[in-house]
C-alpha cells in the first residue's frame, strides 16, 4: 500500500470547528452578521493591534493596504522576490509599479540594503513579506520607511502568530495583512484581513471591502449611503467568520506543533552535509508556515528534479517556495526582468525545497520525512 501523501502544510478542522460553522448556517445572518466584527476584535486582540478589517482572502487584503495607503499610477512599491505572487499583483491592482529588491541570502528575507538601493523619488511604500513564518528586520525597515516618508504593509500570511524582539506581528508596520488560506495557520477556506493602529486606514479599509460605500453620512433620510471610492465586494462571510474564530482558539497549540517539527528536524537534519536548515534570528520567534530547507552541493542542485520527484514518490509533499516573481512570464513581458537581475533570490530558489510541516502531522510522519530525507540524500553528497 503506499503511504498517504503528506502534504506541505494543510488545515486541521475537529468537531468543534464544524459546530461553530454549523450553528453560523442555522443564524439569521450568513454574511455581515455578528460573527465578522467578533472576528475582528479577536484577531485584533490576538495580534495586539487596534483595527482589523476582514475581507475574503489575502490578495484581498494586499489590494485594500495598497488602495488604503494611496498606491496610483506612477507610484512604486517595493517587495521581495521570493514570495506568492499576490504580494506584488496587488501593487499593479492599484496602477503602481512593483520594484524587487534581492533578499538576504540565509533568510530570503527582503534585505534592507538592496531596499534602500531601489528607493527613487517615486517611492511610496515597502511590502516586506515574512517568508516562511520568520518576521523581516522590521526596526530597520520602519527606519528606512520613516526617513523616506514611505508606508510598511507588511505581508503577513506565513507570520500569524510570530514575533519580532518580544512582540507579535500586527502592529510592527503600517499596515499587517493576513491570509486565512487552507495551507496557512488557521483557516476560513479562503479569508484575510488587514490590521492596523491608524484609524484613517481603518475607515478607508472598511468602505474599500463593501464598494466604497459609507452609510456613516447625513443625507436624505434614514437610508442614505454614499459611494465615495470606487471599491469592491471583498466581504468575508459570517459562516467563514465563525470558523475562523473557532480556528483562532487552536492557533497557539498549532504555532506550538509547527515549532515541534522544526525543532525535530533540526536536531536529526542538521549534521546532514548536503543541505542547510532555515534560521531563525535571536530576535525572532518564527511561526513556521514553511521548512525550507537548501540543497548546498552543486550536483545535488544539479538534481534537484530528481531529489524533489524521489521525495514526492516517498510520500512526502515536498514543494518548491518560490519562482522569483519577477521571473514569472507576466513581469518579465511587462518590465523586461531577466535571468541575473536577482542573484541571492534565484540561488535561493534552484536549491529550495519545502519539508513537509502542520499541525496534523504525527511523530510517525515526522520520523518518516527524516529518515526518508537522509536517505535519499546519501546519494548526492
Ligand atoms: C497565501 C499568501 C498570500 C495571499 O493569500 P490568499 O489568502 O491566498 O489570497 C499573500 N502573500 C503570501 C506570501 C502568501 O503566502
């Protein structure tokens, strides 16, 4: 019989998870009920932060920090390279140009030196992402912000949950984005939301997820709304919303599990020569959405393929996080980058590969992906 795949990361949902989802469906509300705004406050709480604004998945929430921070033709963004490519399509959403800058080579991390090489007078704002659940240099990063006026959305779907010198990400930036995605810490299926201490942002935030309509105005009586931007129907529903909250009580076991494995594969992978395992600055608590681990030998490189092919023949659901964005056939064709402008990101990417790291793993599955690693590994030292 061959083994059950074990997947890269996946959603745990238990019984009380479908009771909460059960009792949503049998409320007089399926949407823009109570169980968005209890949402809200309690990721709020749970991130300590001010403001949170739900909305129905991570690309969502990109696109209303970019709107919310006034990102217009003309305008440019920077990101990292090594991420999904919503952290920077939600730049081009809004007119704005996204710049890349090259990453750190131990972390993949956006680096703050390439950020400030790529800061012109059209600069508007920085999309640090906290790759694989490891919070950028945020001190350095608001620095650079702060001195050249620029807005910090900090994209935070790996990062729920982490923290940066002893406090959890949310309010480290401008702007905090989550994703409530299957594969991420806790899930809605599909969801985001958008955190923030400005209550400006706040405001824009909330009429951007209903079409940029207000009901908060005087007008022609009782009824009266006003569409004042134009906006979208990014609304998150109240059946994702209690979901999410029941998901929420279990992030901390979850985040407690995912740095389980990390520190299992780390005391078993670690005196392997042929590759590296991720760090995790002093500073930092990760959260560990990825363990992405790099191939160090030039012919194990080579063959990465056939790593990554004998791996998933295992059972084992590794993946590759990620092709460099900037090298996807859209931004190549529209801003001419090539192969070679982003050293440290494409190294990054020919030797990564994604082991496999969730809340529903067992020690079995654990030891599994160790031995099955070690073994086939040998071959290429
Ligand atoms: C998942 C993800 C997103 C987008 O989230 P969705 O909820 O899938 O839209 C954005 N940025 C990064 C880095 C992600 O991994």
């Amino acid at each position: 019989m061959p083994r059950k795949l074990i997947q890269y990361s996946t959603q745990l949902i238990d019984n009380n998870d479908i009771k909460a989802v059960t009792s949503a469906l049998k409320s007089p509300y399926l949407t823009q009920g109570p169980k968005v705004a209890e949402f809200e406050s309690k990721v709020a709480r749970y991130c300590g932060v001010n403001y949170s604004v739900a909305m129905n998945s991570g690309t969502s929430a990109l696109h209303g920090a970019c709107f919310a921070a006034g990102i217009k033709k003309g305008d440019e963004v920077i990101t990292s390279p090594i991420t999904f490519v919503a952290s920077a399509n939600c730049i081009l959403y809004c007119g704005g140009t996204p710049v890349f800058a090259d990453v750190d080579e131990d972390t993949a991390l956006i680096s703050a030196e390439q950020i400030k090489e790529k800061i012109t007078p059209r600069t508007k704002a920085i999309i640090p992402v906290d790759y694989a659940g490891h919070p950028c240099d945020m001190d350095e990063i608001r620095r650079i912000a702060k001195k050249n006026d620029l807005f910090v959305i900090e994209d935070a779907a790996h990062s729920m949950g982490a923290a940066y010198n002893g406090k959890k990400v949310g309010s480290l930036a401008d702007m905090t984005i989550l994703s409530f995605h299957a594969v991420k810490h806790i899930t809605t299926g599909e969801g985001g939301m958008v955190l923030t201490n400005n209550k400006d942002l706040y405001d824009n935030l909330i009429k951007f997820r209903t079409h940029g309509i207000t009901r908060n105005v005087s007008g022609d009586g009782p009824w009266y709304y006003e569409m004042q931007d134009l906006g979208y129907n990014y609304r998150l529903t109240d059946i994702q919303c209690a979901l999410g909250i029941s998901q929420l009580k279990k992030l901390d076991t979850f985040i407690k599990i995912r740095r389980r494995i990390a520190a299992a594969y780390k005391a078993k992978l670690s005196d392997l020569k042929e590759i590296s395992l991720p760090t995790e600055r002093t500073n930092v608590r990760s959260s560990y959405h990825l363990y992405p681990v790099r191939l160090k030998s030039r012919r194990s490189i080579a063959n990465k393929r056939e790593i990554f092919q004998s791996l998933r023949s295992a059972g084992i659901g590794v993946n590759v996080h990620y092709i460099p964005v900037p090298l996807q056939p859209y931004y190549r064709n529209k801003f001419g980058y090539k192969t070679g402008d982003f050293p440290a990101a494409e190294a990054f990417y020919q030797s990564e590969i994604s082991l496999p790291i969730h809340q529903k793993m067992t020690s079995d599955d654990i030891s599994f992906v160790i031995s099955a690693v070690k073994r086939m590994l040998k071959k290429y030292s």
